[in-house]
C-alpha cells in the first residue's frame, strides 16, 4: 500500500490545467465567425440558412454563448474541415 505522504506529494506535482468555460466559449465563437468570414459570407444568417442551422442560433454560437458537441460537428462540416483543422487556431 502507497503512503499517504507519497500520494499528496505526487497530486501536487501534477500540473492542474482547467479550462475557463467562458473564455473557452468566446474563443470557439470568434473561431466560428473568422471562418465564416473567411468562407466569404458577410452575414451569419445567410451562412446558417444556406447550411440548414438556426440563424438564431447561429448568432448566439458567434457570440460565445453554449452550444451542444453535435451542433458544433455540424458546423465544422458546414466550414468542409475536420474537427482537427478548426481547432488547429486560437485554442493553444
């Protein structure tokens, strides 16, 4: 059996990294609407109704607001990219 002493010294040795919900979000949102710009679209609402997504919806995900992983595939897919390449920016 492992001593206690050991096991508390290990835990602080580990590098906690935690991911800020809302900076996280912020950044999934500016990364959406580079790459719709990107694409050519000066409207979020033309680019969500052209790929079958809620434009009210749409604009709350530029936006930085929560969105579920399936809505988030289907915008990667809307971009043609792999889930890889969107996050190969602006997530370090």
């Amino acid at each position: 059996m492992m001593d206690i002493h050991k096991i508390c010294n290990m835990n602080k040795r580990r590098k906690k990294t935690t991911l800020n919900k809302e900076e996280t979000l912020s950044r999934l949102g500016e990364r959406i609407r580079q790459l719709r710009i990107s694409k050519g679209y000066t409207s979020y609402e033309y680019f969500a109704y052209e790929h079958n997504i809620s434009r009210a919806q749409f604009g709350r995900y530029e936006r930085g607001e929560d969105l579920r992983f399936s809505t988030l595939i289907k915008i990667i897919d809307a971009f043609d990219m792999t889930i890889e390449e969107f996050f190969s920016e602006g997530f370090d």
